[in-house]
C-alpha cells in the first residue's frame, strides 16, 4: 500500500470516528463511542409535529451510549442557531447521572426530575423550566435544532431554574466529551 492509499484509508476512518461521536440516529452505536440518539427522529431528519408547538409538545424519548468513563453526570442543551438573531434555547438539563441511558418522552416541567437521579432544568427562553418545542415562525423555513450532550466530570453546581449562561460556565473546564443529534422542523 502506498503512502497516499494509506493516508485515504486513515482519513476514512478518522473521520467515521468523528461522524460517530457527533451523530444520532436510529441505528444501534456499535462504534462505542459517546452519542444521543432518537427513536422518534434520525440524525438530520425532521422532528415529528408530536414534539413541537404545534402538537403536543412533549420532549423526545432521547438514547445515549458510550458515555465516557470520566463523566460523573451528563447535561443537556437543545437550541436553534437559526432563530433570527439569536440562538433560541429550548431546553436545558443537567446533573443526569453518568450511567443513564435513556431520556424518556414527556419528561416533567420542573426544576428537579426525581425518575432522571434528581436531574435538574433550566429557564428556557419561552421563560418556562423544561423543555418547549421547536416553534419557528410561520414562513420562516426550516431551523435546525441541536440536542448537544455533555459529559461532566462531576456534579455541577447550578442552580435549578437557572439560564444558559450560568450553564455555560459551569460547564466550562468540566466537559469531557460532546454528542450531538440535530432535527429539523418548519411551520
């Protein structure tokens, strides 16, 4: 094998690793390697009218593998970067245990989630704690909307209720690993 085949082949597989860490789809993750997931939607594809403001805006059922074994907790932030002029918060969530492996549909507005280790939620930017669906303005095309996973090398510590950017900053030096699964969704 000459040096150009080899170096294709090692560019192929680096980059089906990256694909692997930052992709979710419905297919099991046979890589090992950290990823969020949906059975209700593929990686890329369009989030079913159930999950938005035009249904019955209840969260998506969520899988996560390969967590990295550095990770004490996991947290969670869904957003649209197309929203004019802004990236729209839609949920956030954190301190999930390292070893939770499904985020169940429908999951509780509230501070604290009790079925997900005592998790706690933030303010979304509908001024609401949980999650609120993709809502983008009617005639606006389609927003792309991010369910970025973190892994947290420990417990942070944020106060339930909070926004964004106090997530940001606790996060901040702590993450040790990062997944992503986008949907889309136009009105």
């Amino acid at each position: 094998m000459d040096t150009r085949t080899e170096r294709r082949s090692f560019l192929v597989a680096a980059g089906a690793v990256v694909s692997g860490c930052m992709s979710g789809n419905n297919e099991p993750n046979e890589t090992g390697a950290f990823s969020v997931s949906s059975l209700a939607f593929g990686d890329g594809e369009e989030i079913p009218t159930e999950y938005t403001c035009d249904g019955e805006g209840n969260s998506p059922p969520l899988r996560i593998e390969g967590v990295p074994s550095e990770a004490e907790t996991l947290a969670l932030v869904v957003d649209d970067s197309d929203a004019p002029g802004t990236t729209y918060v839609h949920w956030l969530i954190w301190n999930l245990p390292a070893d939770t492996e499904q985020i169940p549909q429908s999951v509780s507005h509230g501070p604290a989630i009790s079925e997900l280790g005592g998790a706690e939620q933030g303010t979304n930017d509908n001024g609401d704690v949980g999650y609120f669906g993709p809502c983008p303005n009617e005639g606006d095309g389609s927003h792309t909307y991010r369910f970025t996973l973190y892994a947290v090398d420990k417990e942070l510590e944020v106060e339930a209720g909070a926004e964004r950017d106090e997530l940001d900053a606790a996060l901040d030096g702590s993450t040790v690993g990062t997944a992503r699964l986008t949907g889309t969704y136009e009105r």
